[in-house]
C-alpha cells in the first residue's frame, strides 16, 4: 500500500498547520487555505472536512512531531503515563543485576 507524505512547500496556497496520527492508518491535519484554517481526518481511503476552525491556531507555537514524542516516550518510561511501564522497567532492571 502507498502512504503519502504531507509536506510543506512554499510556493502552495495549502499550508499544513498541525498534523497528528489517530491511529495505524488515520491522520488529523489542520490545514490553512486563503486564511481560513481547516480541520481534516484522512485515512487510508477517505479523506473527510471534519470542521472550519472558528479560532486559528497559531503555527508559531506548534512543536514538531518529534519533539512531542520524545516528551512523551520519556515520560512513559518514567511511569507517568502508565505506571505499570515502571513497574515494568523496574522489574526488568532487578532482574538483570541479580
């Protein structure tokens, strides 16, 4: 299967402003056309015009993706997401200094 990759150019009239995966397959994108900024849900087959964003978002604020999961893998490892990953990691390293 072929899988797109939204990227930004400079010279389009569609600017993508924020971009997050809502699962496997599925996408949400907050786009930017002629000032006003749109809400879409893409998935492998359909993509659907969810709502206009009555309040834009400001693009200067957004961090990139990687960021974010670097944030947030950090804190699942540290238990404070999901504390039984700690519980986890905690069990594994005992295991491995005996």
């Amino acid at each position: 299967m072929r899988r797109f990759n939204v990227t930004q150019s400079g010279t389009s009239n569609i600017k993508v402003v924020a971009s997050m995966m809502a699962g496997a397959k599925e996408r949400v994108l907050v786009i930017e056309v002629a000032g006003e900024q749109h809400l879409l849900g893409i998935t492998a087959h359909n993509i659907n015009h969810l709502a206009t964003l009555s309040s834009p978002i400001d693009n200067t604020t957004t961090s990139t993706g990687n960021e974010k999961f670097k944030d947030k893998l950090a804190m699942l490892i540290a238990g404070k997401i999901n504390p039984a990953m700690a519980q986890n990691n905690k069990k594994n390293t005992d295991g491995e200094q005996s």
